[in-house]
C-alpha cells in the first residue's frame, strides 16, 4: 500500500532459507539493484506482471520504481 504521495505505508516480513537468499542475492548484484528491498519489489512486480495483475505490479521505470529515488515524473 502506498499513499498518495507514494511512501511505503505496510511493512513485509517474510523467512527465506539461505540458498533463497544466495539466489536473491546473485540476481540482485547482476541487476544491479541497490537494496535487497528494491530487488524483492522489482521481482514481486514482474511475478504480479507476469500472471496478469497489470496494476502497479505491470508499470516498467526507472530506479524510481525501485523506491530508490521518489520523483514524481515516473506517473
């Protein structure tokens, strides 16, 4: 959930195993993504994408949809 403004309103807490993690990881530094965070969100929306929920989880951009930089030219 986001507001209007587009801050992260809900906290996720999620276990992963190690190998999960290695995976994560790996994926992460070869996409250069800048948080384990951003790479989590960048996955979660091409999974969503993926299986037809075009929502938000459907949206291509920049570093911005990573929530590493809020700017408000990515709309």
């Amino acid at each position: 959930m986001t507001s209007e403004h587009g801050k992260r309103l809900t906290r996720l807490q999620i276990m992963v195993s190690d190998d999960e993690i290695q995976a994560l990881d790996d994926w992460r530094f070869s996409e250069r993504m800048p948080s384990r965070a951003a790479a989590i969100r960048e996955l979660l929306r091409r999974g969503l994408g993926a299986e037809g929920y075009n929502g938000e989880a459907g949206k291509q951009g920049n570093s911005g949809s990573f929530g590493v930089i809020n700017t408000n030219d990515d709309k």
